[in-house]
C-alpha cells in the first residue's frame, strides 16, 4: 500500500510506501520531493519512485539497507573488486581509511538511508578546507571512487538511487607542473656527482623516468651495447610497497639512451661492492623525502624528483624533438596529454620564436 501527500508544515511532498513486516513490525519507505515549483511534477517523480519500488517488491528483488552503512558498503565493494590493479586496491583503500572511514569522524557510520547530496558536498568541502587539505584534482578522484561504490549499492538493490549523481563537484584544476631551471637542473647534478643522487637525476632530468620506474630498474633492463634503457617494472608506495608492471602499456617502452646518461651509469655501478638486482637500493618513499631535502639544501622549494621529468620534456620541446617522439620518451599514451601538460612550459622556444621574427621584420 502507498500514498502520496505534502506535508502541511514545510510544503515538501511525501509519498510512502509500506514494507513487509519483519519480526511482526510495521516498516515503510518514505520519498521526498522538495523545492519542486509545479506540485504535478513533484508528485510524478514520487509516482516513479513508488511504481520502481512496488515493482521491486512484487518480484522480491527489494533489499533492505536497514542499518548498513557507508562502512559497510565500502568494505563490500571493496571485497567485491579484487580484480583491478594492485596499486588501485591501495588507492581504494587508502580512500577508505584515512578519508571516509577514518576512527575518528568522517562519513564511515552515516545510514545509507540517510545519505543526501548536501551531506556529501559538505564532506568534500571540509576536505578541501581543512588541516590536510586536499586539491579538487583529488576531490573529483574520491568522488569517482565514492559515486562507483554507491552504484554498487543500487546494482544490489541497497538503495534505490545514487545519492552521486546530483552532488555538485568542484572544477578540475588545470596541471601547471613547477619545471625546474636549467641553472637548477646543473646544480642539483654538478653537486651530487659519484652518488646515487646523480644517478637520479639523470634518470628522471634525462629519460623522463618517474620515481617508481627509476625504483623499479634493474641494472638487466640496461643493454650497454645497443645503448637502450628498457621500463618494465615500477616500485610504488601507497600504504605499503609495492613492485608491479607499468600501468600503461605506453609506460612499458625502450628508450635509445644518451651516452652520458649510461657512462655515470657505469661509472656509478663499478664504486659498488656488490650491486644487487636493482640500481636504487632506496624505497620509493623513502628516496622521494630524501631528494626534495636535498633539492631544499640548495635552495630549490617545492622540487621534487617527479618535476625533473617535466624538464626533461620541456628539453625535448626546446630542442625541438617531434611531440610524437617525445609523448613515446615520457610514456604518454595520448600526445594531446603530453601537449596540453608542457607546451604552455616553453616560453624559451616561444621566445626564440619572436626574436626571430623581430629580426626578419627589422631586416626590411
């Protein structure tokens, strides 16, 4: 049995449903339609809402959220998709424990049936402005994340609708990376010569390896003679380690090296007593806090080992290298990704560019 009413109080229309009984009690499902300006239209989307549940009930597909809550439904969710990448079940579960589901706070023991669009967009505000703040970059990641484990819940008939789908997202912010200088670039390398750190920064300023492919390369993944350097593997750090293949297969590639870059290679490998299997003996994390230390010695805030790819695909861009041949070095799947990250970077070539045109002109 239904009905359909609005409320005399607060002008919000209801309408109701009643459930089978459990252990003898009397259970009912409201829906509630408000700021709605035409009362018809507001009592047809309760109307749908009320023949979608009716109809799940008649053929005993109804299930019952009762008590669960967001907890619970992303720890199903998570169990329910162990097939994706490793390093995405970290992700997913680092949303899980440190965002939503935290001890203390967060959205893990709201009711699913208590979960309204405002509630979230409060959630993420808060995110976005409190002590560890997160970008809206991350924001829309969690909200992905959040929105794919409440669709879960509608495909099991945990809930009727996706409460996602009508929260209000914050923009994504276009990615400007901080490029280190050529001046900063030949500090960083001149004062760290005969050290794991000039190894490194040849990697990433050179080859356009990020910190888990130079974590991952191995010193079989170099062939000396035909002067390739060959990514296979990548070491990451979510809440733990974790060794794995690229993530794209574009990321998987060989790359003619330059005859420097494997010189210090070779000159680097001949000082150790025994090199093991792999060229950086440091855990990804690890390495990432010592190199943006070392990076603060000299003065260079904010530099991370990561940005030493941006220069290096900034320098191919200078140097005029086809964009092509350039996203293929940086392991870009997408040329218009490696375009739209670093073109706007190249203000030296954009300079170049107009001298010489001032200097065509001036010649007539």
């Amino acid at each position: 049995m239904s009905s359909i009413y609005k409320r005399a109080s607060d002008g919000v229309w209801v309408g109701v449903v009643d459930l089978p009984k459990v252990d003898g009690k009397r259970k009912r499902k409201p829906f509630y339609v408000e700021g709605e300006k035409s009362d018809a239209k507001a009592k047809r989307i309760l109307e749908s809402k009320i023949r979608e549940l009716e109809y799940q009930l008649e053929n005993n597909i109804y299930r019952d959220p009762g008590n669960s809550t967001i907890k619970s439904l992303i720890s199903e969710y998570n169990e329910h998709h162990k097939d994706i990448a490793v390093t995405t079940q970290a992700l997913h579960l680092m949303y899980e424990r440190k965002h939503i589901c935290p001890d203390k706070g967060g959205l893990g023991y709201v009711k699913l049936k208590d979960v309204v669009p405002a509630m979230i967009e409060k959630f993420y505000q808060a995110k976005m402005t409190g002590e560890n703040k997160l970008s809206s970059n991350t924001i829309i990641k969690l909200h992905s994340f959040l929105h794919a484990a409440f669709q879960f819940a509608v495909k099991n008939r945990m809930v009727l609708v996706n409460p996602l789908d009508a929260v209000k997202c914050p923009k994504k912010v276009k990615f400007k990376p901080r490029i280190p200088t050529d001046a900063e670039f030949f500090t960083l390398l001149e004062t760290s010569k005969g050290t794991f750190d000039e190894v490194a920064i040849l990697l990433a300023g050179g080859l356009s390896l990020c910190r888990g492919e130079i974590c991952g390369l191995k010193w079989s993944d170099i062939d000396w003679e035909n002067q390739n350097v060959t990514v296979e593997e990548t070491h990451v750090h979510f809440d733990k380690n974790i060794r794995k293949e690229p993530k794209a297969e574009a990321r998987h590639r060989t790359m003619y090296s330059p005859k420097f870059i494997l010189d210090t290679l070779q000159k680097y490998k001949s000082s150790l007593k025994n090199p093991g299997t792999y060229i950086c003996e440091y855990k990804p994390d690890a390495y990432g806090k010592h190199f943006k230390k070392l990076a603060e010695k000299y003065g260079m805030q904010g530099l991370t080992l990561h940005k030493l790819r941006h220069f290096n695909a900034t320098l191919m861009m200078k140097l005029n290298v086809p964009d092509k041949v350039g996203a293929g070095r940086t392991g870009h799947s997408q040329l218009s990704t490696y375009q739209e990250v670093y073109l706007h970077a190249t203000q030296d070539s954009d300079k170049i560019a107009s001298d010489k045109i001032d200097n065509f002109l001036q010649l007539h």
